[in-house]
C-alpha cells in the first residue's frame, strides 16, 4: 500500500506515471506522515546527501514529473503485521535515502 502526501484528485495521475495499481491512500493533512515520525522540512529536501543520488537517478533516465501534495515530505517504508508487530520501519533522511530491497524483503518472509 502507499501513502500519498497530495489530494485524492492526484490519484490518477499518479498510477499513469508510476504504473502503480496497488492500494493508493492520500493524506494532505499529513497526520498519517507525522504519526509515524517522517522527516519534513525544506532542510531535509535540499540535504547535500541527495546529490548523488539524484545524480545516480537522472543518469538512469528517471526525471521528476509535475509535483503534488507537499513536496518537503519526506517519505518511509514499513512492513506491518500480522497484528500490531511492526516487522521492518524506515524513515528516509532526504530524498533519494531508501531502504535496501534485501531488508524489506527479509522482512516480508
């Protein structure tokens, strides 16, 4: 499932510029980002550390589309359940600061 930061009119677009069909929620108010202690800030969005990977990004041909939601909202990545056991959490420092696939797949088995 994602969490989208953007209003619910984004939606389509989205799933036509991702490709993604899965669940899709969004969150304008962000009380979804702030409840699980994600990062926000213009700090976090310009940090020197994404450089690099942005670099990395454009050079395998991804580039940005139009912007929706709130563009200093950092995001994360949890595998939750079953219940309430929180198997994997991880909060992005600055854009481009993602888990390994390893991780979250370990923790999906």
């Amino acid at each position: 499932m994602v969490v989208g930061s953007a209003p619910p009119e984004a939606i389509p677009g989205f799933r036509t510029v991702t490709g993604y069909a899965g669940p899709l929620l969004v969150d304008p108010s962000l009380l979804t980002f702030k409840a699980a202690g994600l990062a926000y800030g213009k700090a976090r969005t310009y940090d020197l550390r994404a450089v690099p990977r942005a670099v990395v990004a454009l050079l395998a041909g991804f580039r940005q589309g139009a912007r929706r939601g709130q563009v200093f909202q950092q995001g994360g990545t949890f595998v939750l359940g079953p219940g309430e056991k929180v198997r994997f959490e991880w909060r992005d420092r600055f854009p481009g600061d993602h888990p390994s696939m390893e991780d979250v797949r370990a923790a999906l088995s």
